[in-house]
C-alpha cells in the first residue's frame, strides 16, 4: 500500500534528500569560487594599502597601481632588518602568527594589543623607490571592544610622521568605535607624529579625550572608550621595538646617517671650490 504524503516517514526522507542535495551545491559553489574569492581578498588587501597611501582613485586599474608603486619586504621583527628568508608576495603573517615554530607567545604586560602570539617576521610596503620610500606601509591589529581590528598605517619617509591609518576589518559598534571608518576622524591621522623625541624607541602616539592638543595625540572616539583604548593599545603596540620600532629606529638611523653624509660631502665641495 502506498505511503500518505503526510507520513513521518516520507516526510523524513524527503527532508534528508533534500539536505543531501543543498549540502552538494553548496559545497560545489565553494569548491569553485574559492579562487575567486582569495583574488577578490588580495585585490581588497592592495586596495586598502593604496588607499591609506593616498594612492587609490576610483576606477583605477589596483593591480597595475600596486605593482608601480608598491614594494612589499619581509622584516624581521627582532631585529629590524629585511629578510630574504621569505617570499614577500606570498608570505601570510596571520598564518604565521598561528604556527608555534614562527611565532611566540604573548602574555600579561607583553600583550597590550591581546594578540596572544606574535609572528616573528611580517610584511612592510614601500611606497615609491624602495631605496627611498615616500611611505612606509605598516599593518596593524589588535582588540577592540567586539573582537579583533585589522588596519594599516602609513608613515611617511621620515619614519616618524604619520600619513594615515585605515581599519580594513573590525567588528566595533555602528556610529560608535565604528566611527574608526569615519573619514572625519582618519583626517585627523594626518601630519601626526608616532614619536616625541627623534631617538626615543617607545611611542608617544595615542588617543585622548577632550581635545587632542599635542603632535602625538588623536581625539578619542566619542562614546567608545574600549575602542579607543584598543586602537591606542595596538599602535603602541606595533611601533613598539615588540612590533616594528627596532625597524623605524633602523630607518630613521639609515636617513640620519644619509644627510650627515651629505651635508660632508657638500662641505667638501664647497672648501674644495
């Protein structure tokens, strides 16, 4: 005797069917835009660092932009030199932050940022001549109120003055430490200074409340005190000699060095004319 459609039975295998064929198209739909989506995640990571260099237009072509005037170094964060140890164009400090054999871990005092581990080596982009970047491109991430923030930094080819900060991935409040997508409040980034003193290892940039008033201060995000501690936390953080200040100290030491030569060598000309 044939079943009712209204039995249990037929209800179940009919489900079960059911599942079994969504599951295979969603699972063939991932298998196959799974390439799309990394080349979608690597345009959106290039656009992001040619925005925060002042470089991204509307309608460009990114990928010809970043590869004229982008040029991405693997620095090893210990000791704030570029390393050859690793392929710059394909090289993932996030993934390499997960592996125990290249990275270390954080704790207490250490983990301002609370990152939990570190990656040993990272990625910085020049901007221009990478014998004389216009900017140096830093990323950056910590925790906010809701969970991690992932940005960059721009500094520009002093290695002390910020030339703007961008936040790619957050998850912070609408309308309040989601204001860190405001373009009022990145404005402000401009022509601020990471440290105080020209040989000072330990920055002095930081978020404040009430009016930001000195070259190393920001306005805080109204209403989004955690936010705005985190986004001090992370930047105090990176540029710290844990994150890339042994790289910036390493910089600005190599332009020092480079008018000191100069301004010799003018010398020398001019006793020599």
């Amino acid at each position: 005797m044939a079943q009712s459609n209204n039995s249990i039975k037929k209800i179940l295998t009919v489900a079960f069917a059911l599942c079994i064929v969504c599951s295979i198209i969603v699972s063939t739909a991932a298998v196959a835009l799974r390439s799309k989506q990394q080349l979608n995640q690597e345009l959106d990571r290039k656009s992001n660092i040619l925005a925060v260099a002042d470089l991204y237009e509307p309608g460009m072509d990114v990928e010809d932009a970043y590869s004229e005037q982008i040029t991405p170094r693997v620095v090893n964060l210990e000791s704030g030199e570029y390393s050859d140890e690793f392929d710059p164009q394909s090289y993932d400090s996030f993934q390499a932050a997960k592996d125990p054999a290249q990275s270390r871990t954080l704790s207490g005092e250490k983990d301002i940022a609370g990152l939990s581990r570190l990656e040993k080596y990272s990625t910085v982009y020049l901007v221009g001549d990478p014998d004389d970047p216009q900017q140096l491109i830093l990323p950056v991430r910590g925790q906010g109120l809701w969970g991690l923030m992932r940005g960059y930094l721009s500094v520009q080819g002093d290695g002390n003055t910020i030339n703007g900060i961008t936040f790619y991935s957050h998850s912070e409040t609408p309308g309040l430490g989601g204001e860190v997508d405001n373009p009022r409040w990145k404005a402000q980034w401009e022509g601020k200074e990471i440290f105080a003193e020209d040989d000072s290892v330990q920055p002095d940039i930081q978020l404040v409340k009430g009016g930001a008033r000195g070259e190393t201060e920001v306005d805080a995000l109204s209403g989004a005190t955690l936010t705005s501690k985190g986004v001090t936390n992370l930047l105090q953080f990176w540029l710290s000699p844990q994150g890339f200040g042994e790289y910036l100290a390493r910089f600005r030491e190599d332009i020092s060095r480079s008018e000191a030569q100069a301004l010799a060598t003018a010398s020398d000309d001019t006793e020599g004319a």
